[in-house]
C-alpha cells in the first residue's frame, strides 16, 4: 500500500505498519505537548465571567445558533464535554447546515475518543462545505488514531491545498509520517509547522524526535533545546532532550534534561531510566545548557 503526498507530488510513502499515535524509540517518547500559555488562555476563556457573559447572550438571543456555537467551543476548551456537546446540538438544532458547529462537536467526540460520532460529525460539515479545510483536519487527525493512514493522508493534504497557512495539517502530517518511520518527510512538515507557528513547542519537539530517530543527535539537541525554552515543562521535549545529549556523550546535560523530567513527572518511567542510565545520582545539581 502507498500513500500519496499529494496528487501533484511524486514522492511516495510505504505503510510499514498501521498508525496509531506519533510513537518512536521503541514506543518511549511521543511527540505532542500542550503548551502552558495555552493552558492559562483555556482558563481565561473559560472562566465564570466569561461564561456567564456568554449565557447572558444566549438567553438574549435564545433562537442564535451562532451564540451556543461560541459558548459551546469555550466549553469544550476547558473540558467542559458534555456542556460543549448540549450547546453545539443545540446550534445544530436551530442551523441543520452549521458546518462549523458540526466540526466544532466532531472535536469534542474526538477528544471523547468517540471516533464514530466524531468521523459522523466531520462528514456532515465537509458534506455541508466541500472547502471547510479544519473539517479535514479533524477528520484525518481521527483516521491518524484509528490507524487509517491512506484517508488520513488524503485529509491532511486536502486541509494543506485549502488553507497552505495551516500549521497543525503541516504538524499532523508529520506525525503520520513519522509513525511511518518516513522522517524526511515527517521533518520537511515539521519544519513548514514550525515556520507558521515559531512560538509552538510541539512542531519542534516533533521534528528533534524525527533527528533522533536518523541518528542527527546535533540537530536534535539544537531543536529540543529551543523546545524547553519555548515550552519548560513539556516533559517529552525534556526527556528527548535528555537522548539527544546522552548519544551526544554529555552526561551532564543529559542528566539535567532528564532531572527536569522528572521535576514535571517524577513517575515517568523513560526519563528515570535514561536517568539512571547516565549515572544520574538524586539531590545533585546538573548543568541544563
């Protein structure tokens, strides 16, 4: 089986396995953080006062499918599921053809893991509008979980002939590559991800991991580097960090990367044994750059 880049792109890509997550070096690191500023504006946006704004616009407006759109998507910022999926039926309910509302719900379900529902949601919207580039985006980030690479593939090139600005189709191609073990495609994306959003840690993370796999242990510490100042505490840019510097042969850097791991995750177990591995001793003081 091969997938396509792209229908004007001669390159192809062999599925050496089924896909279901971004996973390398024998399964220890994943690629994919979730950045603290965005964590402090999920917040913001989910706040009381903001919410009850937003319910005060509904209730002045109860027949706007638009205002249970808006709310509905702070909600499910926050993680607020079940809310966020009641205000987009509701959308839905009062607009049967609100593209984004049907999306915006297909995001929910797939954080849900409800895969079904989410593909069910995300053919309506594209049904609805063939040209709706984040309904492919999210459609082909559930065919990437659920192992499907060739649609997933299809999705994420769609999504980039759409809109070429969009970071997270770059980064989530990537990612399929990547699981592939095609890392010069998966880098080629990662870069294009990173150059459209230079102050997200993931794209980098990714493509440090990627060198790493090819053995680029420069390049590699050179990325994650970038990634913990951008990100300090994304425990998987830490700990691959923590790699690169070991096969680079500074254990002292490499075991201040993985110390710092284990600062955000004292538990996780890839960064306590490339700890150990490095001789790291508990209560010590490593140099980190």
């Amino acid at each position: 089986m091969i997938l396509a880049r792209g229908p004007s792109d001669r390159r192809f890509l062999r599925v050496l396995a089924p896909v279901a997550a971004a996973a390398l070096l024998s399964g220890c690191l994943t690629s994919g953080s979730t950045p603290a500023v965005q964590d402090e504006e999920k917040a913001m946006a989910a706040s009381p006062a903001n919410i009850a704004s937003l319910t005060d616009v509904i209730q002045r407006n109860p027949n706007d499918p638009q205002a249970y759109n808006v709310r509905g998507t702070v909600l499910g910022r926050a993680g607020r599921h079940q809310e966020a999926l009641a205000d987009f039926s509701k959308a839905i309910s009062l607009d049967p053809n609100y593209a984004q509302a049907y999306a915006n719900r297909g995001l929910v379900y797939r954080q849900m893991k409800r895969f079904d529902l989410a593909l069910a949601d995300y053919n309506r919207a594209i049904e609805i509008d063939p040209n709706y580039a984040a309904a492919y985006l999210g459609r082909g980030i559930v065919y990437r979980q659920e192992g499907q690479a060739m649609p997933a593939l299809a999705d994420f090139n769609k999504a980039i002939a759409l809109r070429p600005d969009m970071a997270e189709a770059y980064y989530n191609r990537g990612l399929l590559y990547q699981a592939q073990k095609q890392h010069e495609f998966a880098i080629e994306d990662f870069t294009t991800a990173r150059n459209l959003a230079p102050r997200q840690a993931e794209a980098i993370t990714a493509r440090g991991l990627s060198y790493i796999a090819i053995n680029d242990f420069g390049a590699a510490a050179k990325d994650l580097d970038e990634a913990v100042q951008i990100e300090p505490q994304s425990l998987q840019a830490w700990t691959a960090r923590g790699l690169a510097y070991e096969r680079l042969g500074d254990k002292e850097k490499a075991a201040g990367s993985y110390a710092r791991a284990l600062t955000i995750s004292q538990n996780y177990e890839p960064a306590r044994t490339g700890f150990a591995r490095v001789g790291g001793r508990s209560g010590r003081v490593y140099q980190t750059f």
